[in-house]
C-alpha cells in the first residue's frame, strides 16, 4: 500500500473526505494545497504536519505563512507551486482533487515525477486526455481514478487483460435534483433549488454540473479518453438510488456492476490502496433495506448539456476544452447569479459555434481554446 500522498486542493469536499481516509490508513502526508481557504489549510497542516502547504492565491500564501510560522512546513504562494507540490519527492501518490483546468500542469508534473495519481479532476482527462495519456505511458505513472463512476468501472476491469473484451462501459447517474422535470421547468430553477442534490454532498460547481447533467457529459469524454474506447461504448443510464455506481457489459454478454452506499471515502480508500482493500469504518450496504433499483434513459431534450458533451467528444480536438472551459464559465456565472439555469446550456453551445476545433492540439492551443471559450461566455453573458 502507498504509504505518502500530496492532496492538491485539499479544503474542498474531496479534499477532506482524502484525510479522512489517510487518516484512518494511517498514511504521511507530505503536502496541502488550496487556493484561498487559509483557516481550513492552516487547521489540516497543524493536524497532518506536511512539508509543503501551497495557497494558489499568493495573498492567501503570505498569511499562511505567518500563521505556520511556528511549524517546519514550508509555504508557497501561486498557481506554480501546485506542480512543485505534485512532484514532491517524498509523496508516492498525488490527489488531484482541484476543480478545473487548474489541475492540468500538476497532473502532467506528478505524471513526470512517475507518482501514482489518485484522479479526481475531471477537466484534466477532458480537455487534454490524449496528452495525458500518453505521457502517463510514456513515464510509466499509474492513474487511479476518484470519482464513483470511473472508480466501478476501475473495479470492475479487474482481471480484464484484453479491453476487446469490453462491449460498453455504462456510466450512472442520479438525474440530479430536477430529474423529471421538462425544460422549461428546469429552466425556472434557482442556484439553490440546483445545489440540492437527492444523493451526493459535493462542492457547488460539480452540483450544479449534476443538475445539468453536463458532469454526466464530462464523465463520457473522462471514460472515453481513460479506458480508450469510442463513444459508441460509453453509454449513460439514469440510477436514481447511487448504488449502483457504473457497470461493464462484455462482449459474451456479462454486465459486472460496482454497488456501495454514496459515500465518495469508499472510492477514495481503494485509489489509496489499489491493489489492495484495506478494512473500513463506513457502514456496508445492506441489500436487504435497498430501496428497489431502477434505471432509465436520459432525457436529453430537458437535459441538452448531456448531447453537447457527447458531440463535443465526437469532433474531438479542442472542442471537449472549448466545452469545458465554456461551461466552467457559465457555472462561475449562475453561482454568482448574473444569468439563469438555462443560459448555462446556451452559451456552452454558442462557444462550441463560435471557436473552431484544433485536432490534435498541443498543450498550448488547448490553453488557448480554453481562454477562448472563458472570452466568449463573458461576452455573450
């Protein structure tokens, strides 16, 4: 079992629910990141005594610094010093629990630093899957993944040698707090009716993604870009119960389907010890008080975030970074309650119409894009 982790975004839901884990494992932790959250980052280095605490803000940074003063951990202030805290030496495993582009470079840095990472920045895989991967190949660095969805069908791969095998991964997914509801129903909703989720307590830009289903889309690009399969082999059942967490249907008919309550420690606590499970205190599930266990079809035309995404991964190239930035966006906007739910869906479809797609992109025109689509949102807000 890998005995160091780095946690980068360490104050967010993720974050705290890592060392919760790491904790109860018994694990090192060698560094902390977060990007303003001084007093929760100043609490957990206290607690776990890191050599590096970074703040991405480098205000934050310099009170951090002042209030660890009495300690032996080092603070750093910016956006660059997240890649110093993923390549730290004496971690073995990075968490990747920051939201947004913002968890690239770092990715790429513990990738170099042939670290294990524990994935649960979905952006990465999205918008620069193909680079990702191939320089995980090329170092040899293991990805893990975090999220529920990809962690089932992480398990559920096991003893998979030959991916031919595979017919189609099948993603899960609540339907989010309006599920049900028509478009012009859901159209109507407030940024707190969309932080309501039924199942899951997550941060707010993730919940809201839910509530789209645009995290649904981003799920079917991260599974596509991960697992290497065409989009025709990712499909999305809508679960309503979170018990079922995805499934894999093989070629001779199988389906293999990962349960477990919706408690993300339980994800968590295998990318820490993959290969291996280690005991743990969360309640098991007890089958026999389930509530019975239902699937359906999404309904994309309520939901039309859900069919961007999967349009944004057929053209490929920059568009799933032209989504996701766009997206990001429009989020940040709702959040702060300068446009309504809808808006969300047309200004993510109007960055896609406006900025041509680059096939494949290098680093640098994907941040391009990704600048790109930020501008467009902004000026059609």
């Amino acid at each position: 079992m890998k005995k160091t982790i780095s946690i980068l975004g360490a104050t967010g839901s993720i974050g705290r629910q890592t060392l919760d884990v790491a904790e109860n494992l018994g694990l090192r932790v060698a560094a902390l990141t977060a990007h303003t959250n001084v007093r929760r980052l100043e609490e957990q280095a206290r607690k776990f005594r890191p050599a590096l605490a970074v703040m991405t803000d480098e205000a934050a940074a310099r009170d951090l610094a002042i209030r660890l003063s009495d300690t032996e951990t080092k603070v750093r202030g910016g956006v660059e010093a997240l890649s110093e805290a993923a390549a730290l030496l004496a971690a073995d495993t990075v968490v990747t629990a920051v939201v947004g582009m913002v968890g690239l470079a770092p990715t790429l840095a513990a990738i170099r630093a042939k670290k294990r990472i524990a994935l649960a920045n979905k952006e990465t895989l999205v918008c620069a899957g193909e680079l990702v991967m191939a320089a995980a190949d090329t170092y040899g660095a293991e990805i893990v993944p975090v999220d529920s969805e990809h962690s089932a069908i992480f398990q559920c791969l096991q003893g998979c040698g030959d991916r031919r095998e595979i017919r189609r991964l099948i993603l899960t997914c609540s339907g989010g707090p309006f599920y049900g509801m028509s478009r012009e129903e859901a159209g109507k909703m407030t940024k707190a009716d969309a932080l309501r989720h039924p199942n899951w307590t997550m941060g707010p830009k993730i919940t809201v993604d839910c509530a789209t289903l645009m995290n649904k889309g981003l799920e079917v690009i991260e599974a596509m870009r991960l697992y290497r399969l065409p989009l025709e082999q990712v499909s999305v059942a809508i679960h309503r119960q979170s018990i079922v967490h995805s499934l894999v249907e093989f070629r001779d008919g199988a389906v293999l389907a990962q349960l477990g309550t919706p408690d993300m420690r339980l994800p968590i606590r295998y990318a820490m010890t993959y290969p291996a499970r280690a005991e743990s205190p969360a309640e098991p599930l007890d089958l026999l008080s389930c509530p019975p266990l239902t699937f359906a079809e999404p309904d994309r035309n309520a939901f039309p975030c859900l069919s961007l995404a999967e349009a944004a991964a057929v053209t490929g190239g920059t568009a799933c970074a032209i989504l996701n930035a766009a997206n990001e966006e429009a989020v940040r906007l709702f959040l702060e309650d300068r446009i309504g739910f809808s808006d969300i869906y047309r200004l993510t479809e109007r960055a896609l119409g406006e900025i041509p797609a680059v096939v494949n992109p290098s680093l640098e025109e994907i941040l391009a894009a990704d600048a790109a689509a930020r501008r467009s949102v902004l000026a059609n807000s």
